[in-house]
C-alpha cells in the first residue's frame, strides 16, 4: 500500500475515531443531564407539601389576621379513575380538578364548616413547565389548575396554590386528590347513602326516578354527583346542588358508622387510600376522620357569583367583595 494510501486510511480511521469520542461525549452530556433533571423531578414531586405563610388582610383601613385555631383541607374530586398511570417526569396531564371543596376545622370551638367551590371558577393559575419550572400566570377555570404537573402530588399542590390564591393567600394545610372510583367505595363502605332525586336522569340512569327518595349504591353514587352533560340542567350549579345533597346524606350516614364503631375510621382511610392522593398519611386521615365524628358540622357554603357561557365553555365568575367577607367570616379576627 503506498504511504498516501496509508495516509488516506490513517485520516479515515482517525476521524471515525474522533466522530465516536464526540458522539460519546454527547451521549454521556445528554444521560447526566436527564438522570439530573429526574432527580430534580422525583425531588420536587415527593417532598413535603408547605403551605404559604398565613396571610394578613388590610379592608377599609383595619387589619385582620387568621385565627390560630383555624385549619384547612382541601379536598379535590379528580375527573379520572385511580386506573390512569402517571408518570413523575411528565409537566402536563389531561386531568382536571372536577370538584373542590374546603374543610375549615376551628381547633377552639370545635366545628367544621365546608366552602363548596365551583370548578368553572375564572381565577389566575400558574404555569408550570419541566421540572416544576413556573411561566407565566393566566386565567382560566380554576379546574385547569390541576392540568400542570405529572398528575401526582404535584399537581394536587398547584391546584391547592391556585385556591389559595383564589382566597386572598389563605393556605391550603392539607389536600386530598380522589379518584372517580373513590365515590362508589365511599359510598359502599357507609352502607349506602339515601339521597332524594329531584332531577330527570331520563335513559341514562332510569333507576335514579324523578321524585323518589333512593339509596345509592356502587356507581349509582357516581352517577348522581357527576351527571351533566345528559341532564336537562347541564350546569354545573345544578350538579354542584346534586354534590351538597349527597354530602349533607353522607356526612350523616358516616358520622353514624363513626359513632358506633371505633376502628371505622381507620378502615374508611385505608379504604380510599387506594383512590387517594394526599400530604396526610393513613392514620392522619383516620384522625381527621374521627375528629370530624367530634366536631360540629356548620354546613356547607357556596361562592356567590354568575356563571355565562365563554367562548366554548361555562365560566363562573365569583363576586370578589362577597368572597372576601366570606374568608374573613369564616377565618379571620381583627389583628
């Protein structure tokens, strides 16, 4: 072989070589980059959720200060069934937070009273991208807050951040994301909720019979809560009334079994566990559970407001001044 052949095949070798350390190079770049990114993700998804600071309202030049006995539990019903996989790494999802409501618990006077939100609520929410990175804020229904994030524990926090936002900085102490498939269980496991049927479900629940008291069993729960679109009523205020009738039914009907059996509550949390995505652990739930067996139950509180078709879907739109003398009355004490 003469030398400028040799040359030829050297400078041949030499750059298929470099090619490959390059290749190399990047491919080792590129792996650090993402088992970083990962450990940053599965970091960010797993720690502890912490609530903002306890905020201090200023209306018509007086101070008002959350009172120390107060705490919130967010509870957030979720539009999938606990069958849909999430992955941690993902930013975005397709589920959406379809019923939210506030447990207040006051400590001192040892009641309990429920702030019924309305998903379609128009509220600012928070963007967020890889790695739980924020973008810009925008506003939308407050049920696209939970859409950001893997569909796990993080995006359970962006929606408690966007209700505390909602509600003049109040924290969010606790959540609990449901399933679709927890109301059945919920359901079951109390024995059946008795629930008096005032709207027309026609052919797509013929067994739920226009005025006639029912005992819901199974799905029959889920039907009853979650039935829009074939309804005569499609707005969500009439199935939010539906929710606050079965509430009041099974708030009763579970605080019966809590009463005459004292390990209810340790089986009611491990139960939904299964369907449940929360900062509180079994046995936290089982004495929120409990205490709720202890405590007054004061009802449950809408938002005012008016709900106007947008330009595809329903929009609610709170009325802001009765809002935040809600929030005062509810949470707050002149500082």
């Amino acid at each position: 072989m003469s030398r400028k052949a040799k040359n030829n095949k050297r400078s041949i070798i030499m750059a298929a070589v470099l090619a490959a350390l390059i290749f190399i190079g990047l491919l080792a770049v590129y792996l650090l980059e993402q088992a970083e990114l990962k450990k940053e993700r599965e970091a960010y998804v797993d720690d502890g959720y912490i609530p903002s600071a306890r905020p201090v309202l200023t209306v018509d030049g007086r101070d008002y200060r959350m009172r120390d006995a107060v705490e919130t539990y967010l509870i957030i019903g979720l539009d999938k069934f606990s069958t849909v996989k999430t992955d941690p790494l993902d930013y975005v999802n397709d589920q959406q937070s379809d019923f939210l409501l506030l447990l207040i618990a006051d400590h001192d006077a040892e009641t309990i009273t429920a702030l019924h939100i309305n998903r379609d609520t128009m509220a600012e929410i928070q963007r967020y991208g890889l790695a739980g990175r924020k973008l810009k804020s925008f506003i939308g229904q407050l049920a696209l807050s939970h859409t950001f994030g893997s569909g796990g524990r993080d995006s359970a926090r962006y929606t408690a951040e966007a209700v505390s936002k909602l509600l003049y900085g109040v924290p969010m102490e606790h959540y609990s994301a449901l399933m679709l498939d927890a109301v059945p269980a919920l359901n079951d496991l109390v024995g059946g909720v008795s629930v008096y049927v005032e709207d027309d479900f026609g052919v797509a629940s013929p067994e739920l019979k226009q005025g006639t008291t029912v005992r819901l069993q199974g799905s029959q729960a889920l039907t009853f809560i979650q039935a829009r679109g074939s309804m005569q009523d499609k707005s969500n205020l009439n199935r939010m009334n539906r929710q606050r009738v079965y509430m009041q039914a099974l708030y009763e009907q579970m605080t019966g079994q809590l009463k005459g059996d004292e390990n209810f509550a340790l089986r009611l949390a491990t139960e939904l566990s299964d369907y449940m995505i929360s900062d509180l652990s079994v046995s936290e739930l089982a004495e929120l559970a409990n205490m709720w067996k202890s405590y007054a139950f004061q009802g449950i509180e809408t938002v005012a407001g008016e709900a106007v078709l947008g330009d595809v879907y329903i929009e609610f739109y709170h009325d802001a001044d009765a809002l935040l003398q809600q929030v005062l009355r509810l949470m707050f004490e002149p500082a």
